[in-house]
C-alpha cells in the first residue's frame, strides 16, 4: 500500500476586535423600491392625470416599510403641474390598491380602491377618504357620464336584474336609476 500525506497550509488566525470596540453589523438592510401607475385619466382641458404608487420592502421579509400615493398631474407635454398625496388618513400599514380615477363636479376626482375611496379637491390638493358601502365597493369603470355624475352598470343581489345607476361618490348613493329591460341582461355595454 502506498501512503501519502497532504500537507494544507497554514491560515492566519482570525483578528478579534480590539478590547471595547464594537462589532460593524454583519448585515445591511436592504430594500426593494417599486413605483408604478395604476390609472389615468384626461382630464376636460387636455391635462393627463394619474395615480402613481411608491413602495418600499424590506428584502429580507419582504415587510412593507414605506409607501405613499400621489395624484399626478401633467401638461399634454409630459411636464408636472402638481402632485397630491392622497393617502395622509390611511393608519399605519394600510395598504390599498387604485381601481379606477373616476372625474367628479367641480374639479374634484375620485380615487376608487377596495373598502373605500378618496374625494380629492384637485384645487385645494386635499383628498378625503370615504369608507365604502355596497354601492361604491365594486365600481372599476363608468359606462358613461349624466348631469356631471358617473353612471355605472349594477346588478341586484341576487344578479336577477341589472341597471344603470348614475352615483353621488361624495355622498355614496344612487342619485338616478334605470333598470334594464330583462332580454338585455346576456349582453355587455
């Protein structure tokens, strides 16, 4: 048998810190920074107005460290006239999702999320939130505009009717409705 030995080579012993001096943290925190645009809308004078919604996660747990949700507004150009955050009365870690920009009266839009939504004075730069109720907690698109007020298609409860409402958001409530004749209710609009 033949025998044969490795020799492997010495390493340096590791330094250890000085007596009384802190250790550096081993680990930085890291983070993932997201933002995106979820809606928009032109505005009656030509202006593009839309939703834009920064996130930052903590990449180690993915936790949601910070997030905020602006209402941009831009000149057909591209240029940025203003900028609204409309989240200041969520409470901490709070997170919504932007369905829809829905143009109200008098220079008001309303920002349509899951729960709720705002009411935000585009004038003023100052949004409300409004806490859904049956009526608004499903409304992703306006078929179509009367009197100033978006009209939306809705079913009943139990989906045996369908019709169009025309809604005050400020209020949450249907202001007019219409039902559709029953032959119409296999179609879209």
């Amino acid at each position: 048998a033949v025998s044969s030995s490795v020799m492997l080579p010495m390493l340096p012993a590791p330094e250890l810190p000085a007596e009384g001096a802190e250790e550096e943290p081993a680990d930085t925190e890291e983070y993932e920074e997201y933002t995106n645009i979820y809606s928009y809308e032109i505005l009656d004078d030509g202006k593009l107005i839309y939703a834009e919604m920064y996130e930052k996660y903590l990449m180690a747990t993915w936790e949601l460290a910070e997030s905020n949700c602006n209402l941009v507004i831009c000149e057909p150009s591209g240029e940025e006239i203003s900028r609204i955050n409309i989240d200041p009365e969520l409470e901490e870690g709070e997170y919504f999702y932007v369905n829809t920009l829905i143009p109200g009266k008098n220079n008001h839009m309303y920002v349509m999320c899951d729960g709720f939504h705002f009411d935000v004075d585009l004038t003023a730069g100052e949004a409300k939130k409004i806490e859904a109720n049956n009526l608004t907690r499903d409304i992703y698109s306006v078929a179509f505009y009367k009197d100033g007020l978006p009209v939306v298609n809705k079913w009943n409860d139990d989906y045996t009717k369908q019709s169009y409402v025309t809604v005050d958001l400020s209020k949450g409530e249907i202001v007019e409705e219409i039902t559709l004749p029953e032959n119409m209710m296999n179609y879209n609009y």
